[in-house]
C-alpha cells in the first residue's frame, strides 16, 4: 500500500500549522518586548515566549523535512525554514548579550519575513481548495 504524498484540498498541512505557530510566536514576543518597558512581568514573559519561539521555529523545520521527504518535492521551504532557525539562534545570542540595537530590528525583520511565508503558505491552500493558481 503506497502512502499519500500529496496535500488533500482544503485540509490545513503540517507546515502550515507550524508557520503559523512561529507567527504567533513572534507577534507574542513583540508585545512582551513592549511589555518589557511598562511591567515587571515582561521580563519573564519574554524570556518564556523566546523558548517557544525558537521550538516553533525548530518545529517549522521538522515540518519543512517531513512534507518534502515522502513526496519528493522541492526542498526550497527547508532552506526557508533552515535559515530562519538560524535568525532566531542569532536572535537569542543578542537577547541574551542586551543588544538591543540590533536584537529589535532583528525581531521586526523576523516577524515580516515569518507573516510573508504564512501568507505564501496559506495563499497555496486558498488556492489548492480553489483550483485557482495564485
């Protein structure tokens, strides 16, 4: 018995969960990080949210390496979210070191890059469950 390669119309993938969950994970350290000038909790939000982050940021990976594998299709969204993962080692390495000069800016670029391939990857659903190229 052969096992399905192909994504079924209309039905949310792995990878797709996984982009999101690193979105998520992203837009929630950007309002810890505002937090961390007005509240005494911030600090200890935004430590625990970096540690989810960079799981959800593993997890893309995983994700990336288990679509492709099975299927045999292109190996682009493991660059994708191999590059990714090492943004966010960067990004806790500057975290850590109080750089915030460049570990704000870094978390901005991170947060867009992470909303362009949710929107890429949830494009390619619309448009699966369409029939409709995008």
């Amino acid at each position: 018995m052969a096992a399905q390669t192909t994504a079924v119309p209309g039905r949310v993938t792995f990878p797709q969960v996984a982009i999101a969950l690193q979105t998520l994970a992203l837009f929630f350290q950007a309002v810890t990080a505002g937090m961390l000038l007005s509240s005494s909790h911030g600090y200890v939000l935004h430590d625990a949210g970096s540690k989810v982050m960079y799981g959800a940021t593993m997890l893309y990976v995983i994700a990336a390496i288990l679509a492709w594998r099975p299927g045999g299709g292109s190996p682009r969204p493991i660059l994708y979210s191999s590059v990714f993962l090492v943004l966010a080692s960067a990004q806790v390495v500057l975290g850590v070191a109080h750089m915030p000069t460049l570990h704000v800016p870094l978390g901005i670029l991170m947060f867009g890059l992470s909303v362009l391939a949710l929107g890429q990857a949830l494009s390619t659903r619309f448009s699966e469950r369409t029939g409709t190229r995008s």
